[in-house]
C-alpha cells in the first residue's frame, strides 16, 4: 500500500503514484477519492495529465473517458476498462492498494 496525506489532494487534479511498482491515478472527487490505473488502456498516455468531471477522468491525448469508481470505459475511442484500487482514508491518511 502507498500512503498519501488527504491534506496534500486538490479537488479534481489528479496525482499519479506508484502501487506495487504498477502507476496508478490517484483523485480527490467531492467526498470521495479514488485510485485506478494511470496508463489508458488505448493510448498508453499517463492519465494524471487528464481532467476530471462528473465522476469520470478524460486521457489528454485521444478523449477516452474511463468512470472514477468501476474503471469502466465511458467514452471510446478505448474500449478496454481501466484497474481499480483500494482506498481507505483514515483521519489525513490516504492508503492505496489493490
């Protein structure tokens, strides 16, 4: 698991850390925050470049859209679902795992 300050998390500007040697995208939206892969499973762009709205995060390159909670693919041109993580906020501390 990786550790993150709760603190340290702007609303909706995603932070790419690294989970078991895997990159995951790390997100504050609303109440809650969420982890899932960094790399877009069309374009291998790293997703923590990518906006956030509406419960979903939009890769910078092509427009793929992946929803925050499932990983699922919103918007193509991907077609391929993003992996999910753990979160457990704790007081300020964020952890994220599989």
């Amino acid at each position: 698991m990786t550790n993150l300050k709760l603190s340290q998390l702007i609303e909706d500007k995603p932070v790419k850390i690294e989970v078991n040697g895997q990159p995951v995208c790390v997100v504050k939206n609303g109440e809650k925050v969420f982890a899932v892969g960094d790399t877009c499973s069309h374009s291998e762009a790293s997703l923590a470049e990518g906006e956030v709205r509406d419960g979903k995060i939009e890769c910078w390159l092509h427009g793929a859209e992946f929803d925050l909670d499932t990983g699922e693919v919103v918007t193509g041109p991907a077609f391929e679902p993003i992996p999910t993580y753990k979160v457990v906020i704790t007081g300020d501390d964020v952890k994220v795992g599989e």
